[in-house]
C-alpha cells in the first residue's frame, strides 16, 4: 500500500469532494509482464540456490533458510533480463488520478483507493492507495464528534427578552429563534451529513 497525505477545507470535508492527485509509483512492467526476463530469453536453474529458491545461513545451532537473493525465490534466473525494467520486473509511472472524498470526512480519516498502490511481489495483485486526510480548521464553523459547532454572539436585550438572529449553516443562511432568558452562549449543532437539509433550531 501506499500511503498519502491529504489537506482539504472544512467545507469541504462536511459536504464531500473530488482531489487531483500526480502519483509517481511502481507498476509492474508491460514489456516482461514482471517476470524481469527478455521476452526471447530462457530460464536457467539459479546457480546460488542450486533451484530451491532459498539459501540456508547461521551456524549449526542457528540455522535459518531465507529466499535467494539471486533469484529472489524463482528458482530460475533469465539468461537476459528485460531491457526496459533491467530485470527487476518493475518501473516507475506518473499517472494523475481525481480521487472522490465522501462527505462526513475529518482530520485522521482515511480514504482507500484500491488498486493504486505498488505491484505485488511475484505477479501478486497491486497495493491500494491510502489517503490520510486532513481538515483545515474553520473561521467559525468547528468540529465536535459529527455536530458543526458555530458560536453566534447575541446582544444583552436579546438574551434577556428573546428575538430572532439570522445564522450561517453549512449549506445557507437561516432565521434561529432565541429564546427569552438564553444564555449568552448560544450554541448550535449540525449534522455534517445533512447539510443539504435545514438544520434543527432549539
């Protein structure tokens, strides 16, 4: 897997969005489909490993096998390795991608991009690209748990008698009724998901 950090705005974090992203990452290579061999070449027994695909190492009492470092497990090497790749079956590729990020979205959250990551080993299916997503703080609007936070200063004669204050939501203006005898903090939660919906006044 590949990991990669991504920064995107409160906003859009709460009503979800598209990022552009230029990778640079290992593909398998087209031209020896991975096996890093010219395709005209034969396969010979590898001479490190004697074909097993393993070399034993440590002492008599700590004896231990582990993959060839020739052949890297095969077996068998090529008697010419593919020339674009130089045998390792694997090049690099820039390719952009537009990623979409679901609303709802906060700071550690992580967004999966399967198939986008490195090429397994041996012809092995490809990683996944894993976005570690970042929210830019608000000038106004915070984050708690899945309510939007917004502080709206009142003046006195509105705490004591009551009136009406017009507030910004997530997805427009709205008229919020203020009690008589409110607190002078008056704090208002909203669904990130429901945006798209007017929020509930208390």
């Amino acid at each position: 897997d590949i990991y990669q950090p991504v920064t995107i705005d409160f906003l859009d974090a709460a009503r979800g969005t598209s990022v552009t992203l230029d990778l640079e990452r290992e593909v398998t290579c087209e031209h020896c489909n991975g096996s890093g061999a010219d395709p005209g070449a034969t396969w010979n027994k590898c001479p490190t490993c004697g074909g097993s695909g393993h070399v034993v190492k440590g002492t008599s009492f700590f004896r231990h096998a582990m993959e060839c470092p020739q052949c890297h497990g095969k077996g068998s090497i090529p008697s010419k390795n593919c020339m674009r790749c130089r045998g390792s079956g694997i090049v690099t590729k820039r390719e952009r991608i537009e990623v979409k990020i679901p609303a709802g979205v906060d700071t550690g959250s992580k967004v999966r991009v399967p198939g986008k990551g490195r090429p397994g080993r041996s012809g092995g299916p490809y990683g996944d690209l894993l976005l570690n997503i970042t929210v830019r703080n608000h000038p106004y609007f915070r984050r708690q748990d899945s309510n939007v936070i917004l502080e709206a200063p009142i003046t006195i004669s509105e705490a004591l008698l009551g009136g009406e204050i017009e507030i910004p939501t997530l997805g427009k203006r709205v008229r919020m009724k203020i009690p008589p005898g409110a607190s002078l903090k008056f704090a208002a939660g909203i669904d990130p998901k429901a945006h798209d919906k007017s929020p509930p006044v208390t």
